[in-house]
C-alpha cells in the first residue's frame, strides 16, 4: 500500500490509475477484513484496549474514507475543497506498515521504548535550546 501510495504522481495514464485505485481498494479490503475478524473475535471493547489496534482501526477508517471519497462522483468532475482535505487521509495509509510492528514482539518493545522516551528527550531539547537562546542574548 505504501508502494502504490509512493508510485501515485500527476500525469499518470487511465490505465495506470486504473491499477493503482484497484490495488490500493484490493488492500483496503484485505485489511478491513482483518479488523473486522479481528473486532468479532475479540469483541469491540477488548480489541479497542490496545493502542496497536486503535492505531489499525484509525488507519482502516482512514483508508475507507479515502475509498469513498476517491470513488465518489464529485471526486471524478472536481477538486471541492472538502474533497481535498478529506484526501490528505492518504497520509495515513503510510502507517499501514507500523501494524507489521505489532506482530514482532521485540520490535514491538523498541517502538514502545522510543514513544515513551520523546517526552523526556523534548523537555531536554527545550531546556537545551532556552540555554542557547539565553546566552545568545548576553
């Protein structure tokens, strides 16, 4: 899916994107199907506990509105301003490979590790960068 999404560039053929918006929906419900299966196993409120399944329901919605907005009649005549930052949506089928993730357990764990350590790694950069901006003015 990333691939299709880096392979998308103006002046493509009919035929190309033909192509792409085909594979790009054959993924969309290959994944859909996943999350659904996924939701009846373990009912909504169990599956909706673990922040790697929020983060594939979020990326499933996503790619479905991208679906209907890409399949829609105003989408085919005209670029509406609606249309067009409902669209910005595509950034997020750029995740799709962050669900990979959750299937490795160790990778899982240094992907956990990474998020937890921004927090302090910011407030350090910002102590570090008021110290600079404070002896820059004296």
């Amino acid at each position: 899916s990333c691939v299709t999404l880096g392979l998308e560039r103006p002046g493509l053929s009919i035929s190309q994107q033909l192509v792409l918006r085909s594979l790009n929906t054959f993924i969309t419900a290959i994944f859909l199907l996943e999350c659904f299966l996924k939701i009846v196993g373990l009912n909504f409120t169990e599956y909706i506990k673990s922040g790697w399944n929020r983060l594939e329901f979020g990326i499933v919605v996503s790619s479905l509105i991208d679906e209907a907005v890409t399949y829609s009649p105003a989408s085919q005549s005209s670029w509406s301003s609606a249309g067009s930052l409902i669209r910005v949506l595509r950034i997020a089928r750029a995740l799709r490979p962050l669900r990979l993730l959750s299937r490795l357990a160790g990778l899982k764990f240094l992907i956990e590790l990474v998020l937890r350590a921004t927090a302090p790694l910011m407030v350090a950069a910002a102590v570090t960068f008021g110290s600079f901006l404070m002896f820059a003015i004296v």
